[in-house]
C-alpha cells in the first residue's frame, strides 16, 4: 500500500518555546509511527534543528521545511538551500504551497526548478496544487490542477516522480473551517491520480501518496482518510493544538 502521511505544517505561527512545547507533548503521546505511515512535521526554518533532534532517531516521523531556494548556494541573502536543509538531517520541503504562490509569485515553472534541486539532494518534495474558489465556482478545477501538476511535474522520469508526495489543497478550504467533503476531496485525487496514470502508467500512479489539505481536523480526518485515493492530509491549524494532531495522525489508514 502506499504511504499515509499525517503533515503539520505550523506555517508562521508559535516561539520557539512554544514550538517545543507543541512537539514535546506531541512526541510524548506517539513516540514512533508504524511501518507504512509516517508523521510529518513542517517547522518554521529557525526551529529545524529543535525539530530534528527531537525525533532523531524514531521511526517514521520526520521534519520538513516549508519552503527552499531553486538554487545551490551563493548571494540570495535570506533564503535556504537543499543543502543545507540536507546538511541538517531533514528530509522533506514542502513546495508550491497556495500561499506561497500568492503572496510570493511562486509559478510552476519556478516550483519544477526547486522540485529539481530538492530530489538531486535526496529531499522528498511535497508538492501543493489545487485551486481558488473562483475556479471550483465555475467548474473548472480538473483543468486548472491538471496544468499546475504538467507545468511542475511532468518533465521529471518516473523514478523521480516517485520521490514526490502530492497535496490537493484546494484554496477555499485553506484555514476558511470549510473543508472539502469526502466526496470532493476523493474525486480531485482520483482525478490527480488518472493523469499520473496517463503520463507515467498505472503502476507509478498507484504508488504515489497523494494527500488532502484544508480544514483537515481530528472530527474529519478518518472519513477524509478513509477514502480510497486519499492518503493522509496536510494540517495547518489542528496541527498547532497537540491532541488534534495525535488524533489525526491516529486516523491514518
Ligand atoms: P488549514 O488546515 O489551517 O486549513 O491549512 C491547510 C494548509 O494550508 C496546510 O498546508
């Protein structure tokens, strides 16, 4: 089966003292994650190495960094690269976040640069997509989701292709308490993972983790789950408050 993943992505909220209070009661309700799922959890960037040293060493639970720079290293004061990101131990950026699109002009062609940069210093992309209100409203979601996912994707092999973990994030659902239904949320993956399947075939699309984000609570996240192309969720608030984020992480198939 494919891997389930519950994602925290904390976005730019807590101190540091708060940071390590949130992750130490987290840490102190699962200790480790059985083989086939894995705990993710998305730190500000001056909080990885707190991160990293607090789940050293147990199983399936891992650190991510919000955001990277498309290139190696040199004079791009502020920003973080694969390598250094690696040079800590941590093995996951999350990439194309909607936010990040908006508010920092982040394009596809940009995101397939960073995607690039990511997988050459072994670092698992996970990859955002999905669409504003404006565009579910007039129906036409499938195609606006379709080119983010040619414009970033499509130029990697297959074997590159999966090292990749996907997340829907339909913007509307984005910290608005409106999340998608099961229902909604089901139809975009099956639909994200037939265009896989017409690129790279069934196999490499059967194998990718494709995961919901938007709204995804303890109340929700089982039947979010527990649909059949929905592979865990990528939580902004509910991951900020430790019990919630225990009980999503519990909800995974
Ligand atoms: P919320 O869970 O707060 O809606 O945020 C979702 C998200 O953007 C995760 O990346």
């Amino acid at each position: 089966m494919r891997k389930q993943i519950a994602a925290a992505n904390w976005k730019m909220n807590l101190t540091l003292q708060q940071g390590e209070e949130l992750l130490d009661n987290i840490l102190s309700k699962i200790s480790s994650v059985e083989e086939g799922r894995q705990a993710v959890f998305a730190v500000p960037a001056p909080y990885l190495v707190m991160a990293q040293q607090k789940v050293a060493g147990k199983q399936n639970i891992f650190v991510a960094a919000q955001n990277c720079y498309s290139k190696k290293s040199g004079a791009y004061t502020g920003e973080i690269s694969v390598e250094m990101l690696q040079s800590l131990g941590v093995t996951f950026v999350v990439l194309g976040h909607s936010e990040r699109r908006e508010y920092f002009n982040e394009s596809n062609q940009l995101l397939a640069d960073k995607i690039n940069i990511a997988l050459e210093y072994n670092i698992t992309p996970i990859f955002c997509c999905g669409e504003p209100l404006a565009i579910r409203e007039a129906g036409t979601q499938n195609d606006f989701v379709a080119q983010q996912l040619e414009e970033s994707l499509y130029h990697l092999s297959a074997e590159q292709l999966q090292k990749i973990v996907i997340a829907y994030e339909p913007i509307w659902a984005i910290g608005t308490g409106k999340t998608a239904s099961s229902a909604q949320a089901e139809e975009m993956h099956a639909f994200i993972r037939l265009q896989l399947q017409d690129k790279y075939g069934i196999d490499v699309a059967e194998s990718i983790t494709i995961l919901y984000g938007g709204s995804v609570k303890a109340a929700n996240a089982k039947e979010l789950f527990g649909q059949p192309d929905v592979d865990g969720g990528l939580v902004g608030g509910a991951s900020l408050i430790a019990d919630e984020f225990v009980a999503i992480i519990n909800a995974l198939k």
